[in-house]
C-alpha cells in the first residue's frame, strides 16, 4: 500500500484559505495517478488500484523548511520491476498527470516537486 504525503506552502497568490481547493484537487486524482503509475501488471504482488493508495495532506508550517509550494512524497514497495524505469518513465508520468490536473483548475504557478521513494517494508492491522 503506498502512503503518499502532500505539504501545501500558503503564498500570497495561493493564501492558506485556497489549500482545501489544493487538497479536494489532489484528493481526486493522486490514488489513480499513484497506482497506475506504480503498477507492475507482470507481478501480482505490486497490482495497485486508487484504493491502495493512502493519502495524508497537511499544511507547512513555520518550521518546515520546503522551498516548493506543493510537496509530494510517495512511499511504496520496492519491486525490481518497479525500479527499473523508476525515475526515466514512472516519475515523470506521475508528475505529469498531478501539474496537468494543477493547471487545469488555476494552480498552475504553484512550484512543485514529487519524490517517489522505493523500500521494504512490512504492515499490518491491529
């Protein structure tokens, strides 16, 4: 399940008052942009639908200290085949679909930057 954390930098142009039309923009689309982004249809293991997908938002605050606007941090599953084509074609993909959706609904200046980041892990429910 990736976990995928979003940090919004209130600016002039984009007060704190507009990180709610930020986070319902983002809300929408990062779960599918995520999980096609991630998927590995040759291996069962890394399928992944939005549903998979953990979204957590918060404001920056004073001691955050982001240079970009918009901060997105995706953590996943490493998989080789997840790997491979990380940072030439999954990356760039993703970043695509999420400044698409941004300059499409009037948060085109907003600077942003997306890390994606691979490990091994383990979950369960308690």
């Amino acid at each position: 399940m990736p976990v995928v954390d979003v940090k919004f930098k209130p600016t002039e142009r984009h007060p704190l008052v507009e990180s709610d039309g930020v986070f319902a923009v983002l809300q929408t689309i990062l779960g599918r942009i995520v999980a096609v982004g991630l998927n590995v249809p040759d291996l069962p293991v890394a399928h992944l639908s939005s549903s998979d997908v953990e979204l957590n938002f918060r404001i920056a605050n004073r001691f955050d200290t982001g240079k970009k606007d918009l901060e997105i941090v995706v953590l996943a599953n490493m998989y080789p085949e997840r790997a491979d084509d990380l940072q030439s074609t999954r990356v760039p993909s993703m970043a695509a679909g999420i400044r698409g959706a941004l300059d499409l609904t009037g948060f085109e200046d907003l600077k942003m930057s997306l890390y994606v980041h691979l490990g091994i892990g383990g979950y369960t429910e308690l």
